[in-house]
C-alpha cells in the first residue's frame, strides 16, 4: 500500500506539472514524445495519425483602422480542414498623401490600396492553417501577426496581406503528388532536408508593398497579445538601423526611409527565437552543440520600389493574355506575346491529360510568350517555364508558389519525388535556349520552391538582370538560388535557401546587395563541383543573417565560401583558375567556417575584403566553425584577404588558426595573404 500511495503520488504530481504546447505547436501524432496537451483556451486537433497542433478553441478578429474618405469590409474565412473556422472581419482603408486620387481595384476576392506614395495589397481568401495544405483558392496567411502601412507621420494605416510558408506545405513525405496529405509515402531512404522544424512550429510569413515616400510599418500579434516593444525587437540584416518604437495598442512601428534599392529585412523578436543544437549528426532539443538561433514564427518585411517604367510590358488586347483568377486548366495560358496576372488567386488545375488533379502541371508557355507579369496580389500556384527564342521576362509584385509540388517533383514521372538534376521541377525553367539572349526578373517573389529555383538549358550564351526578387519558405534541400549566368547583374535580393544560396560558376557576374537565410545545406557561395576558369566575379554587401549547419562537412561545405569536390568525376587542373572580389561580407548569428575550398584549380586574384563575424563561430566539438583547405598538387592559391575580424577582433598573419579558425595547408605559405 505504501508503494501504491507514492505511485499515485507521483502520477498525480506528474499530471499536473506535465509541459504544455503553445498556441499552434504540435500535441500529437504518431512518433512524437513531446507535449500531448494545450495551453488553456486551446484544443490538441489531429490532421491525421502523424501530426497534432494546438488551436484556437475560438478566434474572432477585429480590427478598425483609421477614418478615411474611403473604406473598404472584407469578410476572411479562414479554415484548418476539419478543425475549426473562424471569420474575421478586417476594415481596410485606401489613402494616398499626394494631391493624386487613390485607385481601388478589386478582382476575384482580391483588393489592392494604391496610391503615388505607397500600394498595400490584400486577399480576400485568407486562410490561417498551419496543419494542412490550403485550399486551392485560398492563401496561407501568417497566424501570428498584422502589419499595415502609413506615410510616415501620418498614422493612417492600410493593411497589408502577410503570406505564410510552412515545412512540407502542410502535406507530409509524398512521393506523389496524388497520395493523400500525410499518408508518408516517400521512402525513408529519401532525405528532404527537413527534419524537427514542424514539431517545432517553424514558418515564415512575409508582407509586401510598393513605397516612393518614408513609411512607417506597425506590427501587431494576431492574439492581441504584446510585442514587448522595441528592446525585444532585432532588426536583420542588423546594419540596418531603422527607428522602432511602440504602439499604444501592443504592436510595434518601424520607421522605413525611402530608398531606390528597396528594402529587405527580418523582424525578430527575442522571446521567440528557438536555439538549434546538433550533436554532429542530427538536430536535438538539448546537449549538443548550439549552431544556429533564429524565429520560430519569422516575419519578413519587404519594401520594394514600384516596378520601373521599362520593366512593365507593353500590353495591349492584340498581344496580352489576361488571365482569370481561378483554377489554370492545360492552355488556359494560350499563345499571346504577354502573360498577364490580375490581382488573384491561381492554380494549376488538371494533369496533362486534363483530368482534374493539383501539383500535376506547371506553365509550359508557348513560344511566343517572351513576358510573363505578377500584378501586387497575383498568387500563382504553379510554375513557370520558357520556350520562346527571343529575351524573355517574369516582372511584378505578385507570387509565384511551388507549394502543390511534392518535394523534387519531376515532370518527366508525372512529377513524383523522383530527382533528376536536369527535370526535376523548376520555379523558371527553360530548355530550348537559342543563345543571346537575356532574362529579366524584376519584382517577383517565389515561395516553397520543390528543387532548384532557376536553371536554362540549351546554350551558355544567356545572361541575367535579376532585381528586387525574393525566395522564401525553402525549407527542403536542393533549393538553392537562382543560377547566375555569364556577365549577369543581380542586385537587391533576398534568398532562403537549403543549397548553394549564389553559384559562381561564369564570369563577369556581379551581385550586389543580397540577403541570405541559410538552412544547413552546402555554401552561402559556391565555386566547386568542376573545374572552372573564371574570373571577373564582384560580389558587395552580403549580408547572411542566419545559418544552422547540422554537420561539419567538405562534400557539401558547411561554409559561407565554399567549393565542393568532383560531382560526376574530373582531374584537378592547375593551369585553370578561379579569380573574384568579395566586398562587405556580414555572417550574422553563429556562424559556419569562413572557407571550405577543395581545390580544382587554383585560385588567382581571389580576393576578399571587409568581412565580420560579429558574433563568431559555431563552436563545439562538431568543428563546423573550422575553415579547412587541403593541398592539391600544382595549385595555386593566391588568397588576399583584408580587414577580417571576429567578435570585433582584427584577424591578422599572427592569429588566423585561434581567432579565424582558419586551417590551411602549409603547402601553400607565401601564397596567400590576411591585412
């Protein structure tokens, strides 16, 4: 008796101190040894036997901005497929603080508040889910936070739709595109990359507008519940050195200065952040050694430049097909000059055969479509690919998603999982190149890409102008960045990332202003894979503002300039070389090694200069902080490195192994440089 007493003792007290999951974490499912019951006001809601979440037992939402000569109701119905719905009623205002009249369009539930100073933008389809995928009609909408926009000073605030991505889409491992949502079809010897960021509630939600004037940017919790004001709020890139201050209603406001360039950057909040530890070989939620901080819920702000006069097509009724918001059907795209997307929901409807099936088309275009343009609150579900012999065009603000494809989708198998490095799906994609020519991207987002983002095949005589463009939701391997082609030009970027975030494989390149968020799959910048001569590559102000290597790896280096060994075989080649200027380096948080370099071919006039570690290295025994560069017989490596310094301490000649970590062979002394 005495036994069953502390028994019963014990259980009791267990019942009542056992951890609760937070709003929106996970409760159940099979496999996970976490948490199993929910903060108060919340129920545990199962989306199937392998994944359980935390909502709300009710939500209601109303919010009332300020009076203006113009008010616009739009009723949100958002839904968690089979577990609980909410109406919010939003007010949306229309304002402009020119002398000018402010245009509202509305087309297929979608408005837009647009004036000469400043244009926000919102769904009328809103659906906040952060189980499953969404309806087809529908857009992820962040669960957790609302932002609206004003001239600065003026405190007339306009809404602005905030976008949300999730691990997997909400749909689980499937190797097919057809088997229902969390069925786990994907074999187990298939790595996708992602691994505990659905149990622990990771996302990323952005919002997007067009600005010419200052703005101010207020943010406020979804719940009502305190942002804790400025001291809990880091702005990244952190150069950035906006004013914030507090609303009287719990949010946040963030003082933006208008600028050309545009302006991309997080909002974090210090008592959301979720430490990474890894014990070498998987992440774990305790031990191991810490190599990566960043949001649970992040919170990207996107500030961009109206589109410049000669990236806008020259539309008209003889040469544009507009299309209708609604489901894309095989053709619906026709044959026209332009491609145009009104303000609207959109998605790929049928397989090529035309029965009705999602994540089984992608937009083949015609080859005579040169131009395809995003109006601000297009959101396209599908992906895009050229055929046209002439330069061609993707422009606007709106969105273009992966988020119906299953992971590596390949057209070539009726877009299993089945990879292939030249068909596997990507977001831009063109196979019949005819050479001279030239891409141009200027506005776009893309988000939950299912492979690689970009690549043209056909010839290398193809050169990019990319602008304003920005990649989010890359939560699986092998989504990489955009390819860089000869003599291309790519400013103003954002990229999330779980591969090679920039490849440096042509020459003449130059890339300025770029933005990286790092999962832990190979480098920020790669130059391996082949043998390369190249030379001419300008690279200024990068800014990496998050990384969480898993491993300590040279294969796929778990560095911020990296070159990997032979992918499909080769000889190392001496007489060839690799030859560029890195300016204005920043790896922000913990960071991986500063170069992991299997050489191929030596290294002439590789020079990098003004880099920080304001925070230092991964450290630990895992050793992903170590820059490692081994010997390779007749190389070459001609490195100059300047103004170097980690946790604001100069790297010097004297200090490079203690400080800078830095581990290079004694075979190449005297070739290389550190001032």
């Amino acid at each position: 008796m005495k036994w069953t007493a502390i028994a019963l003792f014990t259980a009791v007290l267990f019942s009542v101190t056992e951890a609760q999951q937070s709003l929106w974490g996970q409760c159940g499912g099979k496999y996970w040894d976490g948490a199993k019951t929910c903060v108060p006001g919340t129920t545990c809601t199962c989306a199937s036997d392998y994944y359980c979440q935390c909502v709300p037992l009710s939500t209601t939402l109303s919010t009332t901005t300020a009076t203006t000569s113009k008010t616009t109701n739009s009723a949100i119905t958002t839904t968690t497929e089979g577990t609980v719905t909410t109406t919010s009623t939003v007010t949306t205002t229309t304002k402009s603080t020119t002398s000018s009249s402010t245009p509202t369009h509305t087309a297929a539930g979608n408005s837009t508040h647009c004036g000469t100073d400043f244009c926000t933008w919102w769904h009328n389809t809103g659906e906040i889910n952060t189980l499953t995928r969404v309806q087809p009609g529908n857009v992820r909408q962040s669960h957790r936070y609302l932002v609206y926009v004003s001239a600065a000073g003026a405190n007339n605030w306009s809404p602005s739709f905030i976008y949300e991505a999730i691990p997997r889409n909400g749909m689980g491992r499937l190797y097919s595109p057809w088997d229902p949502i969390y069925s786990e079809t994907q074999p187990s010897s298939v790595d996708d990359g992602i691994t505990i960021e659905p149990s622990i509630g990771l996302n990323m939600a952005w919002s997007q507008f067009e600005f010419a004037v200052d703005v101010d940017v207020k943010i406020n919790r979804r719940d009502g519940v305190s942002l804790g004001g400025p001291s809990n709020v880091v702005i990244r890139p952190t150069s950035i050195t906006y004013s914030i201050s507090s609303s009287s209603d719990g949010g946040i406001i963030i003082r933006v200065p208008a600028t050309t360039n545009g302006a991309k950057f997080s909002v974090e909040f210090n008592d959301d952040l979720y430490t990474f530890r890894s014990d070498g070989n998987q992440y774990v939620t305790s031990g191991g050694d810490v190599v990566g901080i960043e949001p649970t819920n992040a919170l990207l702000i996107f500030a961009s430049p109206f589109i410049p006069a000669n990236m806008m097509p020259p539309m008209n009724a003889q040469n544009t097909k507009q299309m209708t918001p609604g489901p894309i059907n095989v053709g619906d795209w026709g044959s026209s000059e332009i491609l145009y997307f009104p303000p609207g929901v959109y998605w790929m409807n049928q397989d090529w055969t035309g029965n009705q099936k999602l994540g089984q088309t992608h937009l083949k275009l015609d080859s005579k479509t040169y131009w395809v343009h995003f109006a601000p609150g297009a959101y396209v579900k599908g992906a895009v690919e050229y055929s046209t012999g002439s330069n061609f065009y993707a422009t606007g603000h709106g969105v273009l998603s992966g988020e119906h494809y299953v992971y590596q989708a390949n057209p070539q198998t009726y877009y299993q999982s089945l990879k292939s490095d030249q068909y596997s799906l990507r977001m831009w994609g063109h196979y019949s190149l005819k050479g001279g020519q030239t891409w141009y991207c200027v506005g776009p987002t893309i988000t939950a890409p299912p492979f690689n983002t970009m690549d043209f095949y056909g010839s290398n005589d193809i050169t990019t102008r990319v602008s304003d463009y920005k990649q989010t939701g890359a939560f699986w391997f092998q989504t990489d960045g955009p390819a860089v082609y000869p003599n291309s030009v790519v400013h103003d970027i954002f990229y999330h990332v779980n591969d090679d975030a920039i490849k440096t494989y042509y020459s003449g390149v130059s890339i300025t202003r770029a933005t990286i968020w790092k999962a832990h799959n190979d480098p920020i910048i790669q130059m391996g894979w082949t043998t390369r001569n190249i030379q001419g590559i300008t690279i200024d102000t990068l800014n990496v503002i998050h990384t969480r290597y898993i491993k300590s790896e040279t294969y796929v280096p778990s560095a911020i300039i990296g070159a990997s060994p032979f992918y499909a075989g080769g000889s190392v080649d001496p007489s060839q070389s690799i030859g560029m200027t890195i300016s204005n380096l920043v790896c922000e948080g913990p960071c991986p090694a500063f170069m992991r370099i299997t050489p191929l071919q030596s290294y002439k006039n590789f020079i990098v200069k003004g880099v920080s570690f304001p925070d230092g290295f991964q450290a630990g025994s895992i050793g992903t902080g170590q820059s490692i560069i081994p010997a390779a017989n007749g190389i070459t490596m001609n490195l100059n490195i300047q103004n170097w310094t980690v946790k604001g301490q100069k790297v010097t000649m004297s200090n490079f192994g203690s400080l800078g970590q830095f581990n290079i062979d004694v075979s190449y002394w005297g070739q290389w440089s550190i001032a």
